[in-house]
C-alpha cells in the first residue's frame, strides 16, 4: 500500500498548525493523534476519481441504484444483513445526523447513556443539544472492556433517560462487541423504551479474527433504531463528507429525512458518490491490507513495549486502528502525563481524558501509517516516561 509523502502538503486537521500550538504547545510532533489515515487511497477509488473529474460537467446528481446495489451487496457480504433501499438516507457527517437525531428524536434535558471512555463528540452533542450526559462507564477487566450490564440497566429504568448510543466498533478502547452483547443491550432497550443509536463508523476495521457484527441484525427485535455509519475511516474518505444512516422505523426516518431536507443537506457530491460505489465495488483488496498492516502495527507496540520492559499497558484493540495505552503505573496526575509524554517525546497523541474522566491516565495512538512510523513513535513515548 502507498503512502502519499503529498498527504504531509495537505491542509490537514491533524498537522493544522494553530491546533497543534492549541492542543500540545508546539508543531513540530510526529501525528499520531486525528483518526484518519496515513494511507494513500486504493488504486481503483483514485482512477474512478480522475475519470469522472475528466468526464463532461458537474451537474445536479443524485444516487444512482447502483450505488445502493454496490452498498447491498457489501453489507450481505460482510455483514450478513439485507439493506433495504428506504432505509437509508445520507448525511455530510455523522455528527450532523446525530445532532439531527438529538433534536427531533428526543427533547430536551432528556437523559442520554453513553459509554465512556468513548468517542468525545457523543458528549458535544448532547451538551449542544441541551441535552444530559448519563454515563454507563465500561469497566476494565485485567485488560479487556466490559459494559457494566448492571449499570445500564439501572440508568435504562430511570424514565428521564431516554436514549443510549454506542459505538462499535469502539473508539478508543478497541472493543467490537459480541452478539451476546449486542441482544443484552437490545434487550435493555426494548423493555425501557430507549431509543438506540449504534455509530459503526469503524465497522471494516476489526482485526485478529473478531467479527463485527451490525445492530441491523437486531432491528427486527426493537426497531425504535438509528445506525450511523460511513466509509470514511475504511477507505481513509473523511475528506470526502458523506455518510449514511439505517433507520429501519418509518416514522423515526421520515422525522430525520424531514430535517434532513429542511436544511438542504440531502444533496449528492458527485465525488463522494463516485468514491463509495469504487470502494464497494473495487475495495476489498486495499482493506484487507489495511487490516494486515494494522495487526502488524499492533504487533509492533506489543514487541516494542515488551523488548523495553516498559510500564505502559497496551490494551490489545480488537478492531478501529488506535491503540489505547495504559499509564497508571506510571503517572497519578493526567495533565502532567499528557505534558510529559508530549513534550518529552514530540509525539502528538489524543489525550485519554479528552474521552470523559474515566479515561484519564490513558493515551490514544493512531497506528494507521507504516510499520516504521509505528515503531518511531512507541519508541520516543517509551523514552518520554522511561
Ligand atoms: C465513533 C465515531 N463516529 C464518528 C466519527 C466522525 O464521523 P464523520 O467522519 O462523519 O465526521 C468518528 C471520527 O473519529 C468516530 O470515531
């Protein structure tokens, strides 16, 4: 797989300069932190690219079926769900329509559950939207997350609580949920009526024999149910601004696609819409090369770690392309953490406590770049506490 020495040009989030200073106090790190990747985009998305910018105008379009047969045809294969035409619709971001999906679906200070350590614009959102943060806190048992089932349970019963979102698979610790898991929280729904809104943006990036598993596969059991997904993180697409949502309920998706259009958003990029169908129809060889390289990147800051006797704990993720490393052996104090390994090692990491307090004394490393990269990297975070 390419990497793109041009990417390092690009005017992107993860090198933008005023973040850097903002964010770790200077600009020369090595960036291991925004989660998109190093990687040049596969051969076929990039041809199909250039074609279609050679090719006549760029008139008004809109998805054709053979986007959506591409899209049905990858969903069956790799996750052995049937997509129905009218249940989807199409959004910039996933952030918009989950925003969309705070306003419309639910009401203010409404209590909604998420799962910290997770993902931190869950939380934005829900602020932003006036509504209220109820955390069921995952637990970390010897080095693997668990959802407290006990805890989701008592926080579904409260009737102020009236949504949960999860994400899967989960950034940032790694985890892809299990089936039994998936029908326990789908349970907890049905019986507390909570809406239930699974972000599966990192759906194609589950690694070492585990396998991801849909909430689609459950809509049929409690269909008061929202997916959000895209293939921004699978093809490295982010820059693209498309994503796509499942929303299985009749009246639940016409509430969205109402609002959807209210704001003029349902319209189709004549780019983004050619890179999805390529990467459908033409994808699947760059992914699972993606995944061998993550694995072996995963390999690498075990190795790395462990020829070091290093007091940072690796939790070993099971999909997505960050590591979450573990530094309570090593610090009490999160700020002087992220100060220290930041500055002593001129890497720039995402902060765990970015992720809600519970992951403080943690550190996100995105290893989606070359083995050498990788091993760069660990190395100088292994020189910063060492
Ligand atoms: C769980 C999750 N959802 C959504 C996003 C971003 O979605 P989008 O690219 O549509 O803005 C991210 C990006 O890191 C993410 O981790």
């Amino acid at each position: 797989m390419k990497l793109d020495k041009k990417l390092k040009q690009l005017p992107l989030v993860k090198t933008k300069p005023t973040s850097l200073d903002h964010l770790f106090g200077e600009q020369d790190l090595q960036t291991m932190w925004v989660a998109d990747s190093d990687f040049q985009i596969a051969a076929p998305i990039q041809q199909a690219l250039m074609e279609r910018i050679t090719d006549a105008g760029f008139g008004y379009e809109y998805k054709p079926a053979s986007l959506f047969e591409a899209q049905r045809a990858w969903y069956k294969k790799h996750y052995g769900v049937n997509l129905v035409h009218e249940e989807l619709l199409y959004s910039p971001s996933i952030p918009t329509t989950l925003t969309f999906v705070m306003e419309e679906l639910t009401a203010p200070g409404d209590g909604i559950i998420i799962q910290p350590p997770v993902w931190n614009d869950f939380r934005n959102i829900i602020r932003r939207t006036k509504r209220k943060v109820e955390k069921n806190v995952l637990r970390l048992a010897a080095s693997r997350y668990e959802i407290d089932f006990e805890d989701l349970e008592e926080k579904a019963s409260a009737p102020a609580n009236k949504a949960l979102i999860i994400c899967n698979p989960h950034n940032p610790v790694g985890r892809v949920w299990t089936r039994a898991e998936l029908s326990r929280i789908v349970d907890i729904c049905r019986r507390h009526d909570l809406l239930l809104i699974s972000d599966e943006i990192h759906k194609d990036v589950v690694l070492f024999g585990h396998s991801f598993t849909s909430m689609l596969h459950y809509a049929n059991k409690w269909d008061k149910l929202v997916i959000c997904t895209s293939e921004a993180k699978s093809f490295n697409l982010p820059g693209i601004l498309d994503s796509l949502a499942i929303i299985p309920n009749e009246s639940l998706r016409k509430t969205i696609v109402d609002t959807l259009k209210k704001y003029h958003l349902g319209r189709t990029n004549a780019l983004s819409r050619v890179a999805l169908e390529t990467a459908y129809r033409q994808g699947e060889a760059w992914l699972l090369e993606l995944r061998k390289i993550i694995e072996d990147n995963v390999l690498i800051i075990e190795e790395e770690l462990h020829h070091a006797r290093s007091p940072i704990k690796l939790i070993k993720p099971e999909g997505t392309f960050q590591v979450w490393l573990d530094f309570r052996a090593i610090f009490s104090d999160t700020k002087i953490m992220f100060k220290q390994v930041t500055q002593n090692s001129k890497v720039a990491l995402n902060a765990g406590h970015w992720y809600g307090r519970e992951g403080a004394l943690f550190m996100r490393m995105n290893i989606a770049t070359t083995g050498e990269q990788v091993r760069q990297g660990i190395r100088k975070v292994i020189g910063a506490v060492g």
